[in-house]
C-alpha cells in the first residue's frame, strides 16, 4: 500500500489549491478516503471522508465550503481542492485509507496513511 | 463535536518501563475509538483499533481498553522506537472524526 500526496506549495491568502494523493497497491475503488491536516508542531484534525463512489463526502466545519474532495477511481487518485485560503489553514495535508469491518461500516479508522504535502499560506 | 482529551499530554519513562497514556470522550462512542503513534517527521502508524484490537504486526507489548466514555493505552517494557507522540481518534461519530490533543512520550 503506498499513498502519494503531491502538489503543496506557498500560496498567498485567499488563493487556491488542489491537492492530489496517488494510491497504488490495493483496490482504490474498495475504499473510503480521508484528508487530515497537521499544523506545524500541532496535532492532528480531520477534514473530509469520500465513500467508494463519491456518493457520500463529510467535512470537518473548519473547511466547509471552502474545501472539495473527490476522487477518481479510475485514476486511483483522491484530490482535495482548496479554496480562500488561511494563514491557519498552513499545514501538512495527508490522505489517509479508511478501513471499516462488518460490523463497524461506516464507521471507519484509517490504517493506512501518505507522507503529507506542505501547504504554506502567507504573503 | 465529540471532544476528545488526552493525558498527560508529556510523559517521561525509560526503556523498560510501563506506561499508560488515557483518552477521555465527551460522549459515549462504545468501543469505536483507534490509537495512532507517530514518530517526528513520519506518517501515523496505526495501533490499536475497536479500543482494544490489535492492528496486525504491532508489537504486543501494545494494548488497550476502556469503553464508553475513559480508554486506555498501555505500553510494556518500553523500547526505544516507541519514543514518539500518540494520538487517540474516535470514529463512533464518523461524519465528524476528532483526534485527542496527542501525548508525546520522552525519554527520562
């Protein structure tokens, strides 16, 4: 299993941004995928869930409407598209494998994760 | 939003030590809680899933438990990779998936 953010880079406030994470060695289409973000010297949050056909996204409130992911299956690539840009959104963004069981579906952990790509915002 | 709080938020041992780090949700969320380690620089790597099932190839010195609203994760004999920041995350909410704060474990 290998996932591949690319395409971070400084971008001034209020500009945009969209973020790709290649996955390769598994299914892509099998699985549900994540975006999270980690500030630098911060913790970890949460920001978006894709299910296997695009047919149900959450967003975490910090980036509703304001962010977009999707995916293509036929790729085997998840993007997240990111708009008005913050200084507070500056972070390594990561995708992240959703793994979910029998009896857990749809809730789901994350068993897998990329590097992460640095977004910087600043002028 | 389900919060999720960590304690401590450092904690000093030494190889061979055992350790317990505690999450804490503000609401129920049953067992569906995960625990991630994350070394400087690197990836989380998932640990403990379900509150208390271990992720295949962690090391069994690796445990947890708790349900409900108080979880733990206990580490035996400490070896000198498992110096490195833990994170709870529960999933029982999964439209609104939170992380705990994170407790970064240190070398005494």
């Amino acid at each position: 299993v290998q996932l591949v953010e690319s395409g971070g880079t400084l971008v001034q406030p209020g500009g945009s941004l969209r973020l790709s994470c290649a996955a390769s060695g598994f299914p892509f289409s099998l699985y549900g995928m994540n975006w999270v973000r980690q500030a630098p010297g911060k913790g970890l949050e949460w920001l978006s869930f894709i299910s296997t056909d695009s047919g149900t996204i959450y967003y975490a409130d910090s980036v509703k409407g304001r962010f977009t992911i999707s995916r293509d299956n036929a790729r085997n690539s998840l993007y997240l598209q990111m708009s008005n840009l913050r200084a507070d959104d500056t972070a390594v963004y990561s995708c992240a494998r959703g793994i979910c069981t029998s009896t857990s579906c749809p809730r789901h952990y994350f068993d897998f994760w990329g590097q992460g790509s640095l977004v910087s915002v600043s002028s | 939003d389900i919060q999720m709080t960590q304690s401590p938020s450092t904690l000093s041992a030494s190889v061979g030590d055992r350790v317990t780090i505690t999450c804490r949700a503000s609401q129920s969320i049953s067992s569906w809680l995960a625990w991630y380690q994350q070394e400087p620089g690197k990836a989380p790597k998932l640990l403990i899933y379900k509150a208390s099932s271990l992720e295949s190839g962690v090391p069994s010195r690796f445990s947890g438990s708790g349900s409900g609203t108080e979880f733990t994760l206990t580490i035996s004999n400490l070896q000198p990779d498992d110096f490195a920041t833990y994170y709870c995350q529960q999933y029982d909410d999964y439209s609104r998936i939170t992380f705990g704060q994170g407790t970064r474990l240190e070398i005494k």
